[in-house]
C-alpha cells in the first residue's frame, strides 16, 4: 500500500489533452480526472482540433463534474486541424510556470489515485525527468482481459527498419536484437529506465518542461513524443516506466479514423526523425537511402489498407461514391 504524503509534492498539476474526433472517449477521460488526483489543484489545458463530431459537447458535458474549487481550464477550440504537435504547444504555452505537467490522451481512462501516485513516483528520484504508467486495453462487451500494451520503445535505429522490413521483427517478437526497437524482451511489469514510453500518459517535472521546451512540429503527428523524449535525455534526464501505476488506453482512437493519412504520415515522420539525429557521414548517407524506402513502404500500406476497406465494408458501402473516414486495417 502506497502512502501518499500529499505536502511535500507540488499542489498543483497541469494537464494537456488534445482531441480530435473524440467524443466516444473525452467524457470518460475527463471524469476520472479528478478522481485520478484527489487532492491538488487541477489547470486543463485542452485544444481541440476542429473536431466535426460531438467532442466539444462532451467536453462541456464532463467538466460540469469537475470540482470548481481545485479546477481551472482552457478550452482551445481550433477551427482547423494544424496536428497534434501544434495543439499541444498551444496548451504548453499556458501551462502554469512551476508545475508538472501530464501529456495526457483523449483516449485514456485514469483509477483513482492512479496520478497521485505516478506524482509521488516522479519526485521519489532526483534524476527522474518523465514517468509514464503502465498502459493496458480496457475491458469491454467483447473481452474482459485487461491486457498489457506494450508502451514502451528504444529509440530506433537505421538496423530496426530492416529487421521490421524483412519481418525478423515479427518473426522473433522478443528477440533483444531483432525486435530491440519495440523492446520484444520486455514484459511491461518491472520499474526501468526507458528511452521512450509511449505518449499517452506522460508526467514531466517542471524543469524539464523548461529546459527541453515544446515539441517539435517538424512531426505533425508522429514521432513528436519520441523526439521529445530523446531531448530529455540529451539535459540529463532519466526517464522511467512505472508498472505500479495503471492507465486504460484505447489506443489510437483518433488516428483509425484517418488511417490512410496517418500511415504517410507516421513514414515521413519517421524519415524527418533520422534526419534530425544524424551524427556522421553514414548517418547522412543511410537517411537518404531509406527515404525512398519509407515512401514506398507507405503506399504498398495505403494501398493494402484501402483495399482492406472495400472488401470488408458492407455491400453497399462498398459501392458508396465516398471512402468512410472511421474504415482502417490493421
């Protein structure tokens, strides 16, 4: 059992969520805030992103819960979509100075006392910059198992495309050499040091969100988090994944809905990111020879994927004159 000595950790979080087409999720999201943190003071930074669905009224919906004595927010209602990293530098540039903050998905569901403790977990070791929870499905009509996601990343390397490319990856999914990228060697149950969790649920201290500043949107979408991970740990930083602490995540609600875009954009990302890290003459040279890769990778998968969405869409859907935005494969 945990003791939370709730004095002498900051008394207030700052919480950054953006939503896109959110509205199955936000409500829920948004009501186990407070829940999720009992006791300190509570700043929502939320952007939407022109959202065509009802996530702006669930919004107003849920926060008509909220404490209003330990509750403050922004609401940020862009009327386009200028991606994920832009909305969230729109919410960093009012966070509260000072103040850790959660990078939090619309997605997301948090038990009580879930941040609380993840706060405790961050301050209990001096170098520790970031700390993210463990990750896992929630339960629904279809299944009750509670499964582990694995959340957690080494940061890549030019070797982990081609041991994805020619399926090694796949084919040794726990190989540490193999599949090292997506850390196959790893169960997600013990406390470690880890490059890069993913960016779901991330609690920064104040200090790093000082020092390594906003994210870069050279990556509009993808890759985002991980560069910003990587900088944490280029100041010094340590950054942990913390088992003891559970977060339900749907993962990916948003970016099924644009699938197509999503997957060249996760690709181009993906190049921009070994360009951005290139240390010597053959990280030059290796980053021009795999853009051409990337690329193609990217439209063999928007092709298999539009492909995917006709032959398992209803028969009249599959004759309809627009594609349905919400189809996706796997």
């Amino acid at each position: 059992m945990i003791m939370l000595n709730v004095t002498a950790l900051p008394n207030q979080l700052a919480l950054i969520i953006v939503t896109y087409q959110s509205g199955q999720h936000i409500q829920a999201c948004l009501t186990s805030l407070p829940l999720a943190e009992p006791h300190r003071r509570l700043h929502l930074l939320l952007v939407d992103n022109a959202s065509r669905d009802d996530t702006r009224e669930q919004i107003q919906a849920a926060l008509e819960s909220f404490p209003v004595e330990r509750t403050s927010y922004k609401l940020i209602y862009n009327e386009a979509n200028l991606g994920f990293t832009h909305a969230v530098n729109q919410a960093l540039a009012h966070a509260p100075q000072r103040t850790p903050v959660l990078f939090l998905n619309p997605d997301t569901e948090l038990p009580p006392q879930s941040l609380a403790v993840l706060l405790e977990k961050l301050y209990a070791d001096e170098g520790a910059g970031v700390v993210a929870p463990q990750l896992r499905y929630p339960a629904n009509a279809n299944s009750t198992d509670e499964a582990i996601q694995a959340s957690c990343r080494h940061f890549p390397a030019y070797a982990d495309l081609f041991f994805e490319f020619t399926g090694l990856a796949r084919l040794f999914p726990h190989s540490p050499l193999f599949n090292r990228w997506k850390m196959g060697g790893f169960d997600h149950r013990t406390r470690r040091a880890v490059d890069q969790p993913q960016g779901a649920c991330l609690l920064a201290r104040p200090e790093v969100i000082t020092q390594v500043g906003l994210w870069d949107e050279l990556f509009p979408l993808f890759f985002s988090d991980v560069d910003w991970c990587r900088r944490v740990w280029q100041a010094g930083w340590k950054i942990y994944f913390e088992p003891e602490v559970t977060v339900f995540h749907e993962q990916g609600a948003s970016v099924k809905q644009t699938r197509p875009r999503a997957i060249w954009s996760s690709h181009v990302s993906f190049w921009r990111y070994f360009r951005k890290w290139r240390a010597s003459w053959r990280d030059e040279i290796l980053s021009l020879v795999v853009a051409p890769v990337l690329l193609l990778a990217a439209l063999v998968r928007i092709v298999l994927c539009n492909v995917s969405a006709v032959t398992q869409a209803p028969p009249e859907a599959a004759h309809a004159r627009q594609p349905k935005a919400s189809t996706f494969c796997a």
